[in-house]
C-alpha cells in the first residue's frame, strides 16, 4: 500500500506492481512517471495535486479496485494510459481537464461518473457503457453535453446546450459527486476540508 503525500518529487521508475493501494494526494509534483506499473491490486488514485501537468501510467493494464482522477486543477488532459483495460471497482473522473483518454479500457465493475468544466467528448465512453461494460450508474458530464444511466432504472438520458451560471454549474457537480459516492460505495475521506471520493470495488 502506497500513497504519496505533500511531496514535491516521486521516482519510482521501475515499479511494476502495488498489491494494495496507490494514492497521490495534495502534492507540489508537475509529473507523474510509472512507464514501468503494469498492476494495481486495489484503489487508484490521484488527487487535489495542484501542479500537476502530466501522467505517464502508460503499462498499467489493470486496476483491482477503484480508479480516481480528481481535482487536480492544471492537468488539461487525462491520459497515457494506454493499455488499462480493466477496473475492479467505480471510476470518478472530475475537473478541468479537456480531454479524457483509456483508449484500452473494456471493463468496470462499478459505477462510471465523468464531469468536467470543460467541452470533454463522452464518445468512447457512452460507446463502453452501449457494450455493458460498466456494472454500476453512468455518467458523463462536459461543460456543454452530458449523458447517463441508471442503474436501478436502466434509462438513459442525455442533454445539451450552455451553463447559464457558475454557481448552478458548481451546485450540480457538487450534488453529482455525492450521489456518485452514494451509488457504488465508496469511503469518503477530508484532507484540509476537501473532499475526495475513493471508489472500492463491486462484486
């Protein structure tokens, strides 16, 4: 089990498997470089990491348990990590970011809650949840276009056009991302008043 936090450098480039968790929280890092991770038994996550710019995960085949990518406020794209195709547990995908990529990804056994700030094509991901290939609720959410599926219901909906105020805009992702938690059960947690959902695995 590993997490990394308030630091300012992490090297670690020929780690190739975490039996547990990997977790980086709050740190001062501008990169993230595991060329060499192909394995993570449990949770995944990366978190209200302010300088971040960039990701290099691009072996990681396999996530165990959740997969979390959020508040990390200078990272404008998520991606490289071109061979994850499964994960185990609920993906939460939020922030700035204008591109999301896991061109690999054929499984998810939880839920599936992507919102951004910004225009974020849902395509590829609406495309996985057509093939049942998330267990769980699914939402995808850009600045402009969203679309979802209850699981309980199994009705999808989609909508499009412009946010008409910032603060309806942030009242929606707020209550989005407590109901995301809520749906696939996952152990919320405050580090220096934010909060950060971890998803933990459906069975």
């Amino acid at each position: 089990n590993i997490t990394f936090s308030d630091v300012s450098s992490i090297s670690m480039s020929n780690l190739t498997n975490v039996n547990s968790s990997l977790g980086f929280i709050e740190n001062q890092v501008e990169s993230l470089d595991f060329p060499t991770l192909t394995n993570v038994g449990e949770s995944f996550s990366i978190v209200d990491n302010d300088e971040l710019t960039e990701t290099n995960f691009k072996n990681l085949e396999k996530v165990g348990g959740g997969f979390v990518i959020a508040n990390n406020s200078k990272l404008a794209s998520v991606e490289n990590f071109d061979k994850l195709t499964s994960i185990g547990g609920g993906v939460i995908l939020t922030g700035e970011f204008q591109n999301a990529t896991l061109p690999s990804l054929r499984t998810v056994r939880g839920a599936f809650d992507l919102e951004s700030t910004e225009d974020v094509d849902c395509d590829a991901f609406d495309t996985l949840e057509s093939k049942a290939a998330i267990g769980g609720s699914y939402a995808c959410t850009g600045s402009t276009s969203s679309s979802s599926v209850s699981s309980s219901t199994n009705t999808r909906s989609s909508s499009s056009g412009t946010s008409t105020s910032s603060g309806s805009s942030d009242s929606t992702s707020s209550s989005s991302s407590r109901a995301a938690a809520s749906n696939f059960g996952v152990e919320a947690f405050s580090i220096f008043g934010t909060l950060a959902a971890i998803a933990l695995s459906l069975l």
